[in-house]
C-alpha cells in the first residue's frame, strides 16, 4: 500500500478516536480529517470533495424540506399519534413506532421514511415527557431492518442487483427474494431492540426540561364549530396528556363544569380553561380543532398561519401601566392580542380584558414576527421574546403535503424518476403549494449532518483512490480462500467495516468482485456472497457515519458516537450470525 493510503487509514483511526474522546462536533472533525489529507497531498481537493456535489447527500437536504412541509402542514404528527397514542411506556413507545417503520421502509426507501418521522417523534415525545434519545435509534434502526426485506426497500439491494445483472447477464433477484434472509434478521432485530434499548440506550434530548419553566398562564380556548373534537372526551381529544398543562374548568352556555373528568365530551364552542406554562400552551396551539376564545384574534391583520407567541414584560414606562387590557386598547394601540398574563411567576386569574396590567407583568401575545423587531428597543418593555415553532399547524394544506409525499414515492418506486430528482421536485412543490414557506424549509435543513455526510464521503473516495479499500479488503479475504463458509464469513466481516468507514453503497460496489472471483476459485455459487454483500452493506448499527439514517438521528437525538456503539455492535453480531448460518442453507454453496 502507497503512503497515501495509509495516511487516509491514519487521518479516518484518528477520526474515530476523536469522535469517541472528545466533545467536538463530528462536522468539525470529518471536515478537519479532511483538511489535512489535502494538505498533505494525499488526495487531490477535487476527490475530497467530492461528497459535496454528491446526489446521496443533497437528496438528504431536499428530504428535510419535504419533512418541514409535512411537519408544518400537521399531516405526519396526526400518523404519528395515531400510531403510538399517549403510550407513557418507553418500551411499547418503542415497539409501537418500530413496527409501522419496519413494514413502511420495506417498501419505500428509508432515507425519506426517517426524515419524515424525525420531527414528529421529537414533539410526541417532549409532550409525553419520554427522552427523545430512547426512541430515534429504534426509529433509525428499524428503518434499515425493514429495508432489508426487499429489493426495493435499501439502494444499496437496487446496486447490488444492477452488479449481479451485469455479472451473469441473466440473473436478477426476485422484489421479495432478499426477505429470505432479511425478514429473519427483521424480527431478531425487532426482539432485541425491544428487550434492551430502554436499558442501553441514553436518556438525553428529553421533554422534561419544560417543567424548569417558572412562569404559569391562565389561557381560554374555544372548540371551534365543525371541529373534529366535537363529541370526543378530553382523553380521546388528547388534552389530558399535555405536560405542565391543566385542563381548570368548562363553559358550556350558562354552565360552569369543574373538575373535569376525563370522560367529559367536547361540544362545539365549548370554552376549556387550561393553566400551564409557555411551552404547554404552544403545544396547545398545535391542537386541531380548538382556537383562542378571544374575539380579539380573528381581528388582527395577518393571518394565524403569519403569526406567533410573544412573551413580552411590562416596563415602568409603559402606557398601559395601571389600566385593563380593554380600557387601554391593547390590540389596536400594539396589533396583537393578549392571551394571557403571569405576575411573579403566577397566573393571573381574572379575565384577559379585566386584567389590570402592573410593572413586571410578562404577557403572553399572539401576534405577527414584526413585533419582536418593533418593541425588541422600546421602553414600553424590558423584553420582548419570540417563542419558536408556536404558528398553528396549517392542517388545510395537509392534504397538498400528502399528495406531494406519495407522489415523489410514487414516481421513484416506478423507476419515472431517481430519488434525487424526485426529492428535490417534491421540496419545491412543498414550497410553491404553501406547505412549507421559504424562510421555514431554509431553516429545517441540518446543515451539520449534510457536512458530516459530505465529508465523510470524502474520506471513503480517499479510501478508494489511494487503493486502500481494495486493500484492506483483499487483507481480509487472503486468510479465508480455501474454505467456503469461511469465505462468506470474510465477505460479511469486509463489507461491513467498509460500511462503517466508507458507505453501505460504496463498501457493496468495492466487495462485489472480489467476492464473485473467490467463490468462482472455490468452485461455488455466488449468490450466497451476493446475499451476504447485501445484508453487510445495510446492516450498519455501530457508528453514525455508515448509515444516512443514523447520521439523521445523531443531532436530534443528542447521541454520543459510543451510544451507537453500545447499542449497535450487539446488534451487528447477531445480524452478522444469523446472516452468515441461514445464507448457506437457502441458497446453497
């Protein structure tokens, strides 16, 4: 091996050793790995940085506008909790989301399938105080479990197909064949993650930091006419499950129900008293189907959609100091509306308009983003904060979302378009149907996965160009050539690093013929070592860096690299066992 080999072999340990040591951000350290391989003239900038024009990566930008305009429109988070409901255990959480992500993934590619899922799961679970943590690695893994299953559920199956066509000029494998052997793997993947990731997994990213929030509101919300709520009980209409919120008393005509059951039904224009802090009350604005009670809402210029919570304290100076909400005409002296107040911390329990505003009160506002930049310097306010995400849902365009979602499927699954072509033409028709607006899908983009995935892309050219893959790989198999059970094992054990240094796609391409040479010098079939190929290539659990999918979940789930390790590599090991027994036996040396 060359020099510059065996410096990109150094420069990747040094990676790794870095990510697993230290707390620097993995953009900083692939991209400095890189850095110092064209600094060394060890690769050409050219092939560094080739994982940024590379489809792979940008298909995973456009992905995450797709996943923007789904969140933004409502339309995943209904599937979501319709799915998992209000489940408080950490382990039927788990099953009850890995399960539907398995079977969907089997038949769709993956990459989209978590990029989808990310954001719901990260609401649903800060609402149901559950660590985000325990929930996105099962969501990452059972996506690559299920791609596992057919032939169209992973690229990776599609590639190694299109190599073994081209190899034997006839064979092709059947959509289902690679389920042989996956589906197995599936269901022992499934068992194992269920019996042990609440126990191996980390709790980071959880919803419980909501409950350090000290102010308290009194908010009145009202059930709109026609709304799906109507005839729900508060158990059913999920308003029961809101951490830090309270669900104090109902209007109904000239009734006052207190204490409400659980088992209470809603009716159209019911008015619900909730008391709860900020980040409650934001969730209750994603509500589908109650609005706030105030008339003076539907009276600001912009729409909802346009508009969003403001926490705003009330200065000395301010001209309203001393007077009610009404007398003083808050919303047209200020174009936002109050919706409620907290002073020291507790809520006001007075009607809104009655409300009689004091030094220090922090109110809470519903009204257009020019306010912040308007009252951000005036004395009328010590502060003024925009809540983020707290704009409802625009559930009127969740339909345009899902048509969009299931027509890029569509259209990749029937070979019309690739799925880079077909993800960016669904990103911008998110856009240009008004699910996601501009300034939103700019922001829903990772930038820090996109640069991890880039750079790693680079250093896995690196291997390739200097012939360090071919010769690591080649190392591994030089031990195993006489015997053909060892063989397949050496293939699995090649693939499989490679995966995790380099791609799943890229360690198939490199393995596949080197592979094929050696069971055509034993003597054997090579579709056993096509199948092994296969299942290696997309079985990566124990690092971030060999799957786009566990890359997507690293941020948002405030992984460690370890984390991925402690869970991932006994995974891996028992992929890796059952894949190489069973191999043999369904499809024979």
């Amino acid at each position: 091996m060359i020099i510059a080999g065996w410096s990109v072999i150094f420069v990747i340990l040094l990676c790794l050793v870095l990510l697993i040591s230290t707390r620097y951000s993995p953009d900083i350290i692939f991209l400095g790995g890189l850095t110092l391989l064209i600094v060394g003239n060890a690769i050409t900038p050219e092939q560094a940085l080739v994982g940024f024009s590379n489809q792979g990566m940008l298909t995973v930008a456009a992905l995450y506008v797709v996943a923007a305009g789904l969140k933004e429109t409502g339309a995943i988070h209904l599937i979501v909790n319709k799915i998992i409901g209000h489940s408080k255990s950490i382990r039927r959480a788990q099953v009850r989301v890995m399960g539907p992500v398995m079977v969907v993934s089997a038949f769709l590619n993956n990459t989209p399938v978590v990029a989808s899922f990310i954001p719901a799961m990260e609401d649903w679970a800060r609402k149901n105080r559950i660590p985000a943590s325990k929930i996105l690695i099962p969501l990452s893994y059972a996506a690559i479990l299920g791609g596992t299953c057919t032939l169209i559920g992973t690229s990776t199956n599609l590639i190694v197909n299109g190599l073994l066509i081209n190899e034997s000029a006839t064979s092709s494998l059947g959509i289902f064949e690679p389920g042989l052997i996956g589906l197995p793997c599936a269901i022992v993947g499934f068992a194992y993650l269920a019996l042990f990731a609440k126990r191996l997994l980390p709790t980071r990213g959880s919803g419980f930091d909501t409950f350090k929030d000290p102010r308290e509101y009194t908010i009145e919300m009202i059930v709109d006419e026609g709304s799906q709520l109507s005839g729900k009980t508060i158990e059913e209409a999920g308003l029961r499950h809101l951490p830090g919120l309270y669900l104090v008393e109902i209007y109904r005509h000239e009734q006052i129900i207190a204490a409400v059951e659980p088992e209470e039904r809603l009716r159209e224009n019911d008015r619900l008293i909730f008391t709860g802090i900020v980040s409650s009350i934001v969730d209750l604005q994603q509500v589908k189907g109650i609005s706030p009670a105030t008339d003076q809402v539907f009276k600001l210029d912009a729409p909802r959609r346009e508009r969003l919570l403001i926490e705003a304290v009330v200065s000395q100076s301010h001209p309203m100091n001393g007077k009610t909400i009404k007398e003083g005409g808050f919303r047209n002296r200020y174009d936002a509306v109050v919706l409620a107040v907290s002073r020291n911390g507790e809520r006001v329990k007075e009607k809104v308009g009655d409300i009689r505003l004091k030094t220090g009160d922090t109110l809470l506002l519903e009204a257009p983003p020019s306010f912040v930049e308007r009252f951000k310097n005036s004395t009328d306010y010590f502060l003024v904060s925009g809540i983020a995400d707290s704009s409802p849902p625009n559930y009127e365009r969740s339909a345009y979302a899902w048509t969009i979602l299931g027509g890029m499927v569509l259209s990749v699954a029937l070979g019309f378009l690739s799925m880079f072509q077909g993800s960016f033409l669904a990103a911008g028709l998110m856009i240009l149907t008004g699910c996601c607006k501009t300034g939103t899908a700019k922001e829903s983009i990772d930038w820090t996965v996109l640069l991890v995935i880039a750079a790693t892309l680079g250093l896995g050219n690196a291997l390739q160009v200097t012939g360090a893959a071919g010769e690591l790989a080649s190392s591994l198999f030089q031990y195993a050539d006489a015997n053909p059970y060892l063989a397949l094992a050496a293939t699995y054990l090649a693939t499989w690093v490679l995966t995790e240094l380099v791609t799943n796609n890229a360690a198939a391409v490199l393995i596949f013929p080197i592979a094929i040479s050696m069971a055509a010098s034993l003597e054997v079939s090579y579709m056993p070592f096509v199948m092994v190929i296969i299942m290696a290539a997309s079985a990566s659990f124990s690092t971030p860096i060999g799957y786009q999918t566990n890359l997507m979940v690293y941020g948002p789930g405030g992984y460690k690299f370890t984390d991925f390790t402690r869970i991932g590599l006994p995974l891996n090991l028992i992929i890796a066992t059952i894949t190489v027994l069973l191999v043999p036996i369904i499809w024979p040396l």
